[in-house]
C-alpha cells in the first residue's frame, strides 16, 4: 500500500452520469456458470460531506430495464419469480453509513429496496479520485461499489431442481456499481 493520501472530492451534491455509470450483477447458473446482467435506467446523487463519513447516497433502478443479453431470460427476470416488476418497478438504495478503511476504501451500508423488501447491505467503496469534467468548471468523481446478496432475503426464492438435485440459479448475488458523477459549478 502506498503511503501517498488520497485528496478527497470537493463537498457538494454530485449527479450520478448515466453515459458513464454502470449498475450490473452476477448470479451463478447451474454448477458455475457466471451470468452477468445490468440494469440500463436509473438515476442517483452523492452528496459529499466534510467530514467524508457523512457523506450520503440515494439511487434509484428502473427495474423494467434489466439486460442480460438473453431477451427471453429478461423476460422472465421481471415476472414474479424474480423481480416481480409489475408490482416493483424500481430498486432502489439509500445509504444510512460511511466508514473509512484505508484512504481510497470504504464500507458503505445502505439499504437496498427489491420487491418492496428492505435490508441492509454492506458495499465495499472505492475512490478512485476526482478531476475537472468535461463542461468548464465541473469536477467528476469515480467510484467503485461491490456486495454480495442473499436473493432470497429480498423475496428472490424461485428456482427449480434438477433431475440430478443441482439448481438452476445460485442464491448469492454480487451487485457491481461503476459510478462517474459530476459536481456542476
């Protein structure tokens, strides 16, 4: 580890870019496989605070846009036995925590919404700096978030058995956030 300190971002409400954020997840299929999807709508501020512990996060996931690049798979992520978008069209997540654990990482807990179930989950953060935009006299900041899930805490339960006893779909799923946001002047 360096012992350079990282300069933390201005204070301010910073606008989540969608153009340059990415909202995905990954679930096991079968005995292995990785299946990673993302979700194409959503919005979200950070709202950096001094000191950084009090800084804040509140996003939101229009749920109907999942892609996993299988159109029929899709489809059936947002009936009932999964996402149940119909009744939940939005995900959504607030954080309620910020504590540091080095100088570009930290523990973010937040409460995620799914299927009109709340939990608290604990994200691992990492800064990865700030820097002008690219409109005159913005500043963006770059983030990196990652947890793991229990699908089924959220009310996630569908799955089937195999004729062997294997599953089709694992219950832990790790939610990968890349978040560019910018701070207008």
């Amino acid at each position: 580890m360096s012992n350079e300190t990282v300069t933390l971002p201005t204070p301010g409400t910073y606008t989540i870019d969608k153009a340059h954020t990415e909202v995905g997840f990954v679930a096991r299929h079968l005995i292995g496989t990785k299946v990673r999807g993302r979700f194409t709508k959503f919005d979200g501020t950070i709202t950096v605070a001094d000191p950084p512990e009090n800084s804040t996060l509140e996003a939101e996931v229009d749920a109907t846009s999942i892609e996993t690049g299988v159109d029929m798979r899709d489809d059936h992520l947002r009936t009932n036995d999964f996402l149940d978008v119909p009744n939940h069209p939005k995900i959504t997540l607030k954080s309620s925590s910020l504590s540091r654990k080095s100088d570009s990482v930290w523990d973010l807990t937040a409460d995620l919404t799914i299927r009109g179930v709340t939990k608290p989950v604990v994200f691992t953060l990492e800064y990865h700096g700030s820097g002008p935009g690219m409109s005159p006299g913005s500043q963006v900041v770059a983030f990196s978030a990652s947890a793991e899930i229990d699908r089924r805490d959220f009310g996630v339960n569908f799955n089937s058995v195999l004729e062997g006893g294997g599953i089709v779909v694992g219950n832990k799923v790790t939610i990968e956030i890349e978040v560019e946001a910018a701070l207008e002047p």
